[in-house]
C-alpha cells in the first residue's frame, strides 16, 4: 500500500475518532453550553486535517503535478478555508 495514502487514511480516521470522542463528551455532559464549547473545538480539527490530508496528497504526487496546477489546488483549499472560517 502506498505509504501517502495510508498516512492520509490515518489521519481521517484520527479525525473521525475525535468526533465521535466529542460526540460522547457532548451527551456525557449533557449541559448545551458545555457541548457547544466542545463543538467549538471541533471546528479547529476539520480544517487542520483537510489541510494535512491535502498537504500529504500533493507531496505524494508532487513528481506528476506541474507547478501551474500545484498552485490551482492550494487556491481551492484556500478558498475552501476563507469559506469555512470567515465570519
């Protein structure tokens, strides 16, 4: 198995484990104000693995991408970002 795929499969299920973690963390506490504190936390983890996924993807395929179109992936990303992040 290829070793890029296997680190961004690793971290997707990192990330999924946190969420079901906090899931669990959020009906153990069961209080709305504590579970949106928790679910504030959240919003930091989605972004930092896609970033990493993506990261790990493009230096896997780094040998077979032009730079042009290295630069068109980080614009979406960054575009993904700005959308998910801005208020």
């Amino acid at each position: 198995m290829d070793k890029f795929v296997l680190s961004m499969a690793t971290l997707r299920m990192i990330s999924g484990g946190i969420e079901i973690a906090a899931a669990l963390v959020m009906l153990r506490l069961a209080q709305i104000d504590k579970a949106l504190a928790v679910n504030s936390l959240l919003a930091l983890v989605g972004p930092t693995v896609l970033i990493l996924t993506t990261s790990i993807g493009l230096i896997g395929m780094a040998d077979k991408l032009s730079w042009g179109k290295i630069v068109w992936v980080f614009v979406g990303v960054s575009c993904l970002l700005i959308g998910i992040l801005k208020k």
